[in-house]
C-alpha cells in the first residue's frame, strides 16, 4: 500500500495519524516525528535513521503524549553530549556539534515511528509487521529532503529499512556487526535515481558487548569521513 505524501504537512499527518490497522502498533500508537518548518527542509544534508523511539520514554514522559515526547527528545538533542549509550548522544558524537531535529541540517527520524509499547526487545516482534507501513513513511521522506546527500543509520534494523526502499551497488551480509566489520567507509546508495552515501553505525546500545576492534576502527573511520564532511574536528 501507497500512501502519498505531497508536501509536509501531509507527511506528518500520515505519520501521526497512521491509518495502518493492521501494524502490531496499532493498539496504543505513541508516534514520534518532530514537526519541521516546511522551508527548512530544502537545508537537510544528513538524514539520521535510527531504531524506533526508546521504550524508556513512556517513563520519562509519563503523560505518554507523543507531542510532549517529541518536545522531550528536542530538549535533549540541544543539551547532551557525546557521552553515552542513547542514539541522541550517539548523533551528537558523530556530528561534533548539538542539533535541533526540527531546523537542523540534520534530519532525524526513526524506523519504526512508534514507542514501543513494552521494551526495546519488542521491535524482534514487531519488525516483520510494522516495517512494510513505516517503509512507506520513509520513502515519503526521503521524496521531500530535496538536497539530501548522506544517510546514517543506527543499528541493524534502521540499515534493513534502508535497503528496502533504495538499493547499493552490492549485496551486505546479514547483521549489522557484519556489515561494519566490511564497511570502511559510506557506501554509495541508489533512491530514486539519486545517488546518496549510507554510513552504517552499530545501535549505541549495543556497542560496548558487538563492538570487536575491527568494527571500532572502522566506525571510527566513518565518523572522520563524516567530519570531512563537515569540515569539523572536535571530541
């Protein structure tokens, strides 16, 4: 199933009132998608994509509300470091600088747009029935970031969406530790007739037990690759 998106305000309407009956999401949707001045869009360079919103926000903000989690995760985007185990501190540390998901240069989004409704180890269960609707909001996105160039994403299930909806130029193992273990530096991608780069990262959460120095070196190789880029030295 198609749902189009022409312009933004489309988009966040078909995200935050998702029509997917069928997802396993669909009993308590708590989407998080951080509304964006329309203009602001054509500035988008990177993409972040990463796992879904973390489980642990329904205690952080325990009204639930998803504009009141969206207003949380903004918050912390501005003011933490690069320091921790959280996708938030994981961007920050590989960007060099805070960031704001709503005006940035830096898009942030997740692969699946719900929190889940129990813990992170949920998305092994939701992921087969909840990816082929969020997929469409993906590509939905990717259509309105006119001048995006580079994608990054955050462990294994943001790198298994991607490879949905675009193509590379050759076939990656199964298992993001695997990918990284290959992957020296951003892998050209196909979307659309728009050849963009893929820089694949290990969820944050998992780094200290997956990481083996291979990996480390070669994440480290990416995110240098990524500050070129930028033109940035920092941390």
């Amino acid at each position: 199933m198609d749902i189009l998106s022409g312009n933004w305000e489309d988009l966040r309407n078909n995200v935050k009132r998702c029509g997917f009956t069928d997802c396993p999401r669909n009993r308590d949707k708590t989407p998080v998608f951080f509304e964006r001045d329309e203009d602001s869009l054509s500035k988008v360079k990177f993409l972040v994509l990463s796992q879904e919103p973390g489980a642990n926000l329904r205690n952080e903000v325990p009204s639930g509300n998803p504009d009141e989690i969206e207003d949380y995760l903004i918050g912390g985007c501005e003011e933490v470091g690069p320091a921790g185990n959280s996708p938030v501190n994981k961007i920050v540390k590989i960007f060099c600088h805070n960031f704001s998901p709503s005006t940035d240069e830096i898009y942030w989004t997740h692969a699946l747009k719900c929190v889940p409704q129990t813990s992170n180890q949920q998305i092994k269960s939701d992921w087969g029935g909840g990816s082929k609707y969020c997929e469409q909001h993906l590509i939905n996105e990717l259509k309105l970031l006119p001048n995006l160039e580079w994608i990054v994403t955050l462990g294994k299930y943001a790198f298994k969406l991607i490879k949905r909806v675009g193509r590379f130029n050759h076939e990656f193992p199964d298992g993001i530790k695997k990918v990284l273990a290959e992957v020296k530096n951003g892998q050209e991608f196909l979307f659309q007739n728009r050849k963009l780069l893929v820089f694949p990262f290990l969820h944050p959460a998992n780094e200290n037990r997956n990481h083996t120095e291979l990996t480390r070196e070669n994440e480290k190789r990416l995110i240098q690759e990524i500050r070129t880029i930028l033109k940035k030295e920092c941390f």
